[in-house]
C-alpha cells in the first residue's frame, strides 16, 4: 500500500513529526495485525458488545478524551490524529476488513481453521473488528473537532456528514450490546407473555399478548404450461409475464387457447370435482377448457397448484405437454392482536411486514408462521425487539441526510 | 420485454441517437442541425420513459425489482445525465459515450430479457422501496459516467494531453453521486429497522454496499488532499467502479452471498 503513495511530495524520515502516510499505514496495519493476534489467543473466542452501563462510560469517555485533548493538548499526535493521511489510513484498513467479510462466508465454520481462528468467519465479532472500529472513532473525532470552527455553512455540511456519520457509528455499535431480540410464536385464540432469545432462554414480557387472527392475503395464482418429461415451463415468446387465472378468461398458451370456465379461491374435492368451500385447508382450484388451434382437439378438466391437504392436480392435453397452476404468491401476511398493558389497558392492533408496532418501549414484528399450513396457519411468529438506542442512532441518520443533501446542493467547485 | 414489441421500442431509440449524434457531430456550429441532433437524442429518452410508464402500468408495480427492469432506470438516468452534462459542460464526447453504454444495457435486456410477474412480496411492500432504489440508480448512472471519464482521462494522458478540469468534472459529479449513494444507504438501513427490527446486518449486498461507499470516500478524501495527483485519483475511480460493479450484481454469484435478502429475482 505503501508504494501507492511513494510519489508523495512530502518525503521526509520516518517517525519525525508530522506523521505522514507511512506511520500511518504502519500504525493502521499494525492494529490490525494486533486484533488478529489478540483474537488468535482468544482461539477465535469473539468480542462481545458492552452493555448498559457500561457502552454509556466508554462513549461519554471517548467524547469528553477527544474534546479535552483537542482543546489543551498540543502534540503533534493530536494534529496527527486529525489529519488527511490518517483519515486515508483508517478509511483502507477498515474497508480491507470489510473486504474480508465480502469474501468470506460470515458465521459459519470455514474449512480453513486458522480463518476461524484469527476470527475471519465472524468479524462483526472480532477483535481486529472492534480495534479498527476505534481507530475509525478516534480519528474521526479529531477530524471533526479541527474543524469546529469558523462557523459557516461549508463547515456546518462539513460537521453534518462527520459527527452524523461518528454518531450512527458509535450509537450503533455500542448500542449493539443493549439490544433484545426474542422470539414469540402463538397459537391463534392464545394469551402469551413469553418469548425466547436466541439461545432458547425463556424471557418474561411487561405485556401479553393475545393472538386473535392469523391470516395471508395472495394474488390470484398463475396458470402454465410446462413439459410433461421435464417439468419446465415453457414462455410464450411474447408474453413472459406468467398469467393469471381469472374466471372468464381466455389465455392464449403457445398452440392451445385456454378458457378459464371456473376458478375457486378456496376448495374442497370430492369425487375429482371440486366444490366451493372456506373450510380450512381449502385450496384453490380451476376447471379448464382448451383448445388445440391447429387440430381444434379439446382437453378440459380441473386444475389445482394442491397444499398440505390436497394433491395438485395437472391437465396432460398431448404426450408432451400439461397445464398446471403453481402456488399464489403471498400478497400481505397479518396478524391481529390484543395487547393487555401492565397498567391494564387492552388494546387492538393489527401487525404487518414493514408495519411494526411499538408498545411500552418494545417493538413487535410479524417474522413468520406455519409454512407448511400456509393460509390456513394458526401460528404466528413475532420478532419483539427492544433498541434502547434508537433514537440516538435515528439522529446521527438525520444529520447524515442533511449533511448529503447539503454536498449535493453545492458540489465540490462552485 | 414487453407484450408489444420492445425490440421495435428499441430499435428506434438506438435510430434517434445515431441519427441525433450523426447530426451533432456534422453540424459544426449550425444550430439548426445542432437542435435537430438534440431533439432526436431527448426523442430517444423519451422512449425509454414510455417504456418505464407502460411497464409500471402493465405489471400494477414499480418496474425496479427484476434486473432487467433495473438496467432499464440505469439506461434512462445515464443517458439524461449524459445529456444534462452536455448542456452543462459543453463536452461533445460524453454523448457517444454515455449513450452508447446506455444503449449496451437496453441491448443486454433485449438478449437477455428478466421474466417478469406482477407479484410484490410483502417485505417489498415499502414506502421506502421506491426512494431506495431510485436513488441507488441515479447515483450508479453518475458513477458510470465518472468512469468513462476516468477511461478518457488515461487516454488523454498517454497522449499527453490531460487537463485538470476533467479530474475536477470527476469531483463535482463524485460529490452528487456520493450524496445519493448515502441516501440510500440510509434509506435501506430505515427501511430494514422498519422490517425487520435491525438497521444493519452485514447482509452480503450490504457489506458491498459499504466498500463501494469507502472507496469514494477514500477519492474524495484522496483528492482533497492531492490536489495536483493525477493518476491514483484516476486508479481510485476505475476500482471504486468495479468494485461498484461486483456489489450490483457480481454478488450474485457469490459464494459468500448465497442467503443475500438481496439478490435480484428471475
């Protein structure tokens, strides 16, 4: 990496003040190679996030160290700390970190054992991670302190983009110990005030909750054609949108025009018809027409893309080809619930992916259900989280925003 | 792609750029062919617009989910942007430039069309989906084109013949570019807390994400810096763009990648 820089105008001996790309890379590399020792004597043990109140001590430290030093410290270090060619350094060493983990399979045994061990298959984790992160802190700090003052609007985007990105950093990863995330799943019709971690530890809620109704909106399923030998869906050339079956509709697939005469979102067989039904485990089916437009042949009969109740049911209209449906696509998962308060309060929300909610500090997502049973599950499974640090870190995004559009609005030449 | 003819869509976007060009190159200073060379290019833009609306009206969704309908955005940002700074920077050489690599990703989905359905799985069903991946694509439309103005700075330098006010071109659009790559970034950490409970998990697509972000920012702190350097912030530029590169779609085939909640649907 050096001798990317040998060109640089400012050569001088090494070690003398100011410091200058080499002891630079030398001291970044150097934490670099010690977090990997560190993590090797551990025998790939990992780092684990402080937690409250600790991660309060060490961030509130590193703020009042890095201000106080600035301010009534004048050694070079200081100036070091702050400047260009270290900024450059921490900037490479940290994204050569990051480079590692976009090759390496993260959380999972490697085959190589001295990757586990030096703590490449769990970096986030890792010592070399947790230094470098600090080394990252550090000279961010002193950059955003050198340039506290004058005040005006070049050095406020200036402090925006740093301290915002030094807030959501910091914020974020100290923050990361505090973080709770169980695990709930319930029955419908079911009260439950306990959750799991992630080592199965059973955990009491300051609230219940009470699982009124499951349920999975989908979109209308899709009708193909496909090869009886190999199973494959044949596109039409034209149209590589697969379509949808609709009652009433006529769909042109390759040599056959097909008439949808029946479609049934929900289901029952009986005597290889199907019937109308919204009992549960009801399946969609649809009765086919089609049509051979060369030879005018016609094939008609059910369809079903079948569940964990029902076969699927195919309609064979040469010895090469059949029409099926395939399962729908989920359009909305939901999950209606009565939360009861420890200040005896009921209330009624409806959960959704991408629509949390947040009660008495906790939030409550809706992670997953019975697959197999599909719409009919009667299991919900909720992520409850607890970030106690949100806010802190929803604030250093804000600055950043401001602090992006700010470099967009004026560039770098005006 | 579509159900009518999107060959024939492109093959008259690809006759009003040649035909645009053709005139912009000949006219020398008339400004009637000059006009006519212009309104044939923004024809062709306009096209592609066309064709992005009646997509998003066909398919009942945002058409930025296939990457197909992905390079389609980055063809029609490349080749507006291309054009803006043209009329901005009066460089001539940007339009065959930025129009033929957007004419390179229309031809790719003509090849090689994405199979597309209707459907929007729930945890795309976002407020944020939309802002997320538009400003992503505007910001990579940006960076490509700060790549074919590294490729030319090389050139120019070989033949020694390199000015600065290319590299500082470079900067002013690094620093528009870079504002929308953060936006995005923190756009989809917004999103991902609104998901799923985390703003940032090291997903595969995330950790490229980020080193694509460090290496621009290694440039702009690179160029503050140097101020008269030449050839690293050229490097920078060129590798930031693979590297680029690798994040958009080369994780695809990654084996460090095979769980992304990012990886593109066929």
């Amino acid at each position: 990496m050096n001798n990317l820089f040998k060109n640089s105008p400012l050569r001088k001996k090494t070690w003398i003040f100011p410091w200058k790309y080499k002891e630079s890379f030398v001291i970044a590399f150097g934490l670099l190679l010690i977090g990997f020792l560190l993590e090797l004597f551990s025998n790939g043990g990992g780092f684990y996030s402080p937690t409250w109140p600790n991660n309060l001590i060490i961030l509130l430290s590193l703020v009042v160290y890095i201000i106080f030093t600035h301010f009534f410290v004048t050694h070079p270090l200081i100036k070091w700390l702050g400047s260009i060619p270290a900024a450059i350094s921490a900037i490479i060493v940290f994204t050569t970190l990051i480079l590692l983990m976009g090759f390496i399979p993260q959380n999972k045994e490697n085959s190589i054992t001295i990757i586990n061990k030096i703590g490449l298959n769990h970096i986030t984790q890792s010592f070399p991670y947790v230094i470098i992160s600090f080394y990252l802190l550090i000279i961010l700090g002193y950059t955003i302190t050198k340039r506290l003052y004058p005040i005006n609007l070049k050095n406020f985007a200036f402090f925006m983009n740093h301290a915002g990105l030094w807030v959501v950093l910091a914020t974020g990863s100290l923050g990361a110990g505090d973080i709770v995330r169980l695990i709930m799943p319930i029955q419908e019709k079911q009260t439950s005030k306990y959750a799991y971690d992630n080592n199965n530890k059973l955990f009491q809620l300051p609230f219940s909750i009470e699982l009124i109704d499951f349920s999975i909106d989908e979109y209308p399923p899709n009708i193909i054609l496909a090869g009886i030998a190999d199973g494959k869906i044949i596109a039409n050339k034209d149209k590589q949108k697969l379509p949808e079956i609709i009652q009433g509709k006529t769909i042109k697939m390759k040599d056959w025009i097909v008439y949808i005469s029946k479609y049934y979102e929900m289901s029952y067989i009986s005597d290889s018809s199907y019937y109308f039904s919204s009992d549960s485990g009801a399946v969609p089916s649809a009765y086919i027409i089609a049509t051979n437009v060369f030879t005018n042949q016609i094939k008609e009969g059910w369809i079903s893309c079948g569940n964990y109740k029902f076969q699927k049911n195919y309609l064979i209209i040469d010895n090469k080809v059949f029409i099926g449906m395939l399962e729908p696509p989920a359009k909305k998962f939901s999950s209606k619930i009565k939360i009861y308060t420890s200040d005896k309060i009921e209330k009624i929300y409806t959960i959704e992916v991408n629509k949390p909610i947040r009660v008495e500090g906790w939030e409550i997502y809706q992670s997953s259900y019975d697959s197999a049973m599909g719409r009919w599950s009667t299991i919900s499974v909720f992520e409850i989280v607890k970030d106690s640090w949100y806010k802190a870190v929803y604030f250093g995004i804000v600055m950043l925003l401001i602090g992006s559009i700010m470099l967009f609005w004026h560039g770098k030449y005006r | 792609m579509n159900i009518f003819s999107f060959s024939l869509i492109v093959y008259c976007i690809f006759s009003f750029w040649v035909l645009g060009l053709l005139m912009l190159f000949i006219s020398k200073g008339n400004a009637t062919l000059k006009n006519i060379g212009l309104i044939s290019i923004i024809g062709g833009i306009s096209l592609i617009v066309f064709n992005i609306i009646y997509l998003w009206i066909y398919l009942n969704r945002p058409p930025i989910r296939t990457l197909g309908e992905t390079r389609l955005w980055y063809s029609f940002f490349l080749s507006t942007i291309g054009l803006i700074i043209y009329f901005r920077w009066k460089y001539i050489w940007i339009l065959p430039l930025s129009l033929s690599f957007a004419g390179l990703f229309l031809l790719l989905d003509l090849v090689k069309p994405a199979i597309f359905d209707q459907t929007l799985m729930p945890a795309l069903q976002s407020p944020w989906f939309i802002p997320h991946v538009i400003v992503y694509i505007i910001a990579y439309a940006l960076l490509g084109i700060t790549m074919l103005i590294s490729i030319k700075g090389v050139f120019l330098l070989y033949k020694g013949k390199f000015n600065n006010d290319l590299l500082m071109m470079c900067d002013n659009i690094v620093y528009i570019a870079f504002s929308f790559l953060t936006m995005g970034l923190l756009f989809g950490a917004l999103w991902a807390k609104n998901a799923w409970g985390s703003y940032w998990t090291w997903d595969p697509k995330e950790t490229w994400a980020f080193i694509t972000w460090m290496s621009y920012l290694l440039y702009i702190h690179y160029r503050n810096y140097h101020k008269t350097a030449v050839k690293i912030p050229l490097f920078i530029l060129s590798l930031s763009f693979i590297i680029l590169l690798l994040c958009w779609f080369g994780i695809n085939y990654m084996a460090a990648a095979q769980n992304s909640v990012h990886v593109y649907s066929n």
